[in-house]
C-alpha cells in the first residue's frame, strides 16, 4: 500500500493539488448547503406574508 502512496520527487506537488482539491470540494458542499437553508428561510417567510 504504501507504494500506491508515493509518487516519487513530485509527491509534493500531488499531494498539493489533492489536499487543494478536497478543501476546495468542501467549501462548496458547505457553501451550497447554507445557500439552501437560507433560500428555504427566505422562501418560508415569502410564503407566510402571502397568507391571508
């Protein structure tokens, strides 16, 4: 298992990008999921001023 983890002298450069791209990917999923709470929120009180 190990040798499937080393990708000789530009490990550095792919682990980088690795850990770039999981930060990255886990910034969005955050982001879109408070987007939609607040979207809910907002649709919610929209919803409730239009009652009569």
């Amino acid at each position: 298992m190990p040798e499937l983890l080393d990708f000789g002298k530009n490990s550095i450069f792919i682990w980088t990008c690795y850990g770039t791209t999981i930060v990255v990917l886990g910034a969005m999923i955050t982001t879109s999921i408070r987007k939609k709470k607040l979207a809910r929120k907002a649709l919610a009180r929209v919803l409730e001023e239009q009652k009569p």
